[in-house]
C-alpha cells in the first residue's frame, strides 16, 4: 500500500483551561492518500477547522498520532514544526492573510527567502503568473479585489511546491462567480502538481468536487474517514 500523505489515529484535542475547556477532538482517525482531494464538511463548531490547524502543525495534538507526508509531528520542536511545514505544507485562509505593506510579489516571495530558497523572486513571479497575476505583481493588497487577493495567497501557499495543500473556507469571503473561478484554480493546480488538497467548507457544490467528504460532527468524523482502495493504488502508481 502506498504511503499516506496523512494518518491520524486516537488524535485528541481541548481548548482552554479549567471550566471554559472545550473538548474539541475526540479520538480522530484519518487517512488521506497521496494526491488525493478531500472535502471536510460538517456544521460549524463541529471541529473543522481545528482539524486543519492540526493537519498543518499550528495546533499540538493533546494526544494521539499526527503524521504528515511520512513524519510524525508530535516529537517535533516548534522550531522543526515550522521548518516541515514551510517545506511539505501550503495553507490558504479565507481571509488571506496577506501583509498590507508587501507587494504581491513580495508577499509570495519573502516566506521562500525567509526558508532559504535562492531564487525566491523569481520563483514567486512564476507562480503569481500561474494564477493570472502575472501583471499585476507590483500591486498591493489593497490595489487588488478580493479575488485577486485569494489569488496571491495560493500563490504563496504553492510556491514551495508543498506535499500537502491545505485550505481553510478559500472561496468563503467571495462572491459566487469570483468563488468558482478561484475554486477552478485550486483544483486545476492541484491536478497539474499531483498534490494532495484537503479543505474545509460549507459549499457543498465545493465539497463535491473532491474525490472524498470527510464528515465531522462534534469532534469526530461520522463518515469518510479512509480512502478507497482505488486511491492508494492510484497514489502507488
């Protein structure tokens, strides 16, 4: 069987502390094969998005196995956390994140020279044309719609060429056209590097795009949590 891109077992998590902790994992166990595409869906406050943050290391597992493109996390300092993800995991947000005072081409290029990349510039100018903002690199992100802006954050999400693509309600501040056209990106881009995706969304037109829904419900997944066997076997080829 091929090697999983990710596998959780019993992975366990509570936010807070004494009377206001919430018990928001409950024993997840997931499997994602290599280049597949997952949907997580589910009502909000079911534990969504907190399984994306454990997925991409910005969230420590209170228990149980987390395990990336091969690597456990758990033993990782924050240090080697980070270092992984900047290598093997891009995440797009719905609300961008971009730094206001950078360029476009500066904000897909400082994370790669910060990660020691030689050619970050000209490697950021070549994925911002990939997502059609090819003219209009010297932009600032609020000289760009919204669109446009989710535009330059997947940009730099793709730009270390990660493993893992990760993302978090990516058409979820879009209007219905601008949402599909971004949609249409993430998964041609997906398809063309043979990435894994796995995003968390309540547009269940989205959502089914993917090969996979994953379902979850008060922390923890009701339906799809393993992969067919036709997945591994096209992960394996």
């Amino acid at each position: 069987m091929a090697e999983a891109a990710v596998r959780l077992r019993n992975v366990q998590l509570t936010l807070g502390t004494g009377r206001s902790a919430v018990h928001v994992l409950k024993g997840i166990d997931l499997d994602v094969a290599r280049g597949e595409s997952v949907g997580i869906v589910g009502p909000s406050g079911s534990g969504k998005s907190t399984l994306l943050m454990v997925l991409a290391g910005l969230e420590r597992a209170d228990d149980g196995l987390v395990e990336i493109a091969g690597q456990a996390l758990g033993p990782m300092n924050e240090d080697q956390l980070a270092a992984f993800r900047g290598r093997h995991v891009g995440i797009v947000f719905q609300s961008f994140h971009l730094i206001p005072n950078m360029t476009a081409l500066e904000n897909v290029a400082v994370p790669l020279e910060l990660a020691g990349v030689s050619d970050a510039f000209a490697r950021a100018e070549r994925e911002l044309a990939a997502v059609g903002l090819g003219q209009r690199v010297t932009h600032y992100p609020g000289e760009l719609s919204g669109g446009e802006q989710q535009r330059v954050a997947l940009a730099r999400a793709l730009a270390p060429e990660p493993d893992i693509l990760i993302a978090d309600e990516p058409t979820g501040n879009l209007d219905g056209e601008t949402g599909a056209q971004v949609a249409d990106l993430l998964f041609s881009e997906q398809a063309r590097r043979g990435m894994t995706l796995i995003l968390v969304t309540h547009d269940k037109t989205l959502a089914a795009r993917c090969g996979r829904e994953v379902a979850v419900r008060s922390g923890v997944i009701e339906r799809g949590s393993a992969p067919s066997a036709t997945a591994f076997a096209e992960a394996a080829q």
